[in-house]
C-alpha cells in the first residue's frame, strides 16, 4: 500500500465557515496555515472557495490557483477523472460550501476515489454545524443519528416526521435532519403539526453567527412560542 502512494500527493479535507465569520474566528491558524500552501483544489463551488481563500490570507494569490468542482451536477467519470490530480506529489485541497467537506456534501465521493487509490486522506479541523447544534441541545448526545434532508413533498415529510418521533422514543436517540434554508418555515409548520406535544425540538439556525439562534422546546412550547426561522442555514434535532 506504501509503494502505491509513492509519487502521490495527499487529499486535504479543508473546512470551511459555516457562517459569514472571518476564517480565523472558526478555523484554527494552523489550518489557514496549512491551506495556503496547497495550490490544487476539488470544490463545490468555485466562487465561494475563491472569496474564503481570499479572506484566509491568499488574496492576491487566488489565479495562481487551480480549481475543480464537484458538486451533484458532477458525472461518475469525471470524479474518476480526478486521480490524476495527486500525480507527482500534488497534494488536493476539499472544500465544500460551508463547514467540514464530505458530510452531507458530494465530497464523500472525491474520499471514496482516494481510499480505493490508496492515496491518504487528512481531515483538518474546523466548525461542523451538526455537532454544534447537537452539544447546544440538551439532547442525548450518546446516542443520535444524522439523517440528512427529509422529503420534499408535503405528505411525505410528514409521513416521515412521525417515523422519525416513534424511533427516537423507541430508542432514545436523538434524531438530527436539515433543510434548504427557503424550507425551513414550512418544515417547522409539519413538525409542530405532526408531532406529540411533548415531543422536545431544538432549532439551531445561523450557527456561528452574530445572530446566531439556538433553542430546545417541547412542541407545546413552540406553539406557543413561535417560530419564525426564515431563510437561514439551520439544523432541527428531535427527541421523544
């Protein structure tokens, strides 16, 4: 397996914010350090990479850069294609629009090419609005689940929502699930109308934000509270 690196570069796993924050309140100096040394990048979108790496201290460097995206429009054989990337000890920088690459992001699949290559993967460390979220709940933290976006039509989510409570109060695993930020309301609208009153919910929108906005409630309370999110990034945890 050494042999088969041999000549070959590294796939960097670069976090990005997850916010509108300057990189170094979220990302630690010695990864910003490492970052500026790579010049070969796979993202998600090349526009948002090249204003993060500007504002990590590569302004005035970015077209000495080289870019390629991944992202759901991306076909299989071009992602196989990326191999050739690492040839002569090119090391490859993963970034993908907001917070840690290849966790609900099409990157997982540039780490799949790279494992079945025997090419070494480094993860860096950097905000994950998920754990965030989850150490900000008050929910079973021993015991969870991600379970990335739930179904876009009306009928469906619910239908889900309600499979996602009885497990939860089968098990006592937290459940977390996200949604396009322009959904969130109406996703807060099934989950108080599916839901059992007692049934906790944590919304946490805007993580790392000034404005940032965490809160766990029983549906009940919520009813009552209100809930207005709006068009944010936000990750909703459910406990029964």
């Amino acid at each position: 397996m050494e042999k088969d690196r041999k000549n070959k570069g590294r796939l960097m796993l670069i976090p990005s914010p997850i916010g509108d924050n300057d990189p170094s309140e979220v990302i630690p100096g010695a990864v910003l350090e490492a970052v500026r040394k790579i010049k070969v990048f796979v993202v998600e979108d090349t526009r948002t990479v090249r204003r993060y790496l500007s504002r990590a201290g590569l302004k005035g460097h970015i077209e000495d850069l080289e870019f390629h995206e991944l992202n759901e429009h991306t076909r299989p054989e071009e992602i196989e294609a990326f191999i050739s990337l690492f040839d002569n000890g090119t090391d490859v920088g993963l970034v993908s629009e907001a917070g840690l690459p290849a966790v609900a992001d099409p990157g997982a699949q540039l780490v799949d090419l790279a494992h079945r290559h025997s090419i070494q993967v480094v993860p860096f460390v950097g905000p994950s609005s998920l754990m965030l979220a989850l150490m900000a709940s008050g929910m079973n933290g021993q015991s969870f689940s991600f379970l990335g976006y739930l179904p876009v039509k009306a009928d469906e989510r619910k239908s889900r929502l309600k499979a996602i409570e009885k497990q939860s109060a089968a098990t006592g695993q937290t459940q977390i699930f996200i949604e396009t930020p322009y959904r969130n309301d109406s996703m807060m609208k099934d989950i108080l109308a599916c839901c059992h009153d007692d049934t906790k919910i944590c919304v946490a929108a805007g993580l790392t934000s000034p404005d940032a906005f965490i809160r766990t409630l029983k549906v009940h309370e919520w009813k009552k509270a209100g809930a207005a999110i709006g068009k944010r990034p936000c990750v909703f945890l459910l406990l029964a």
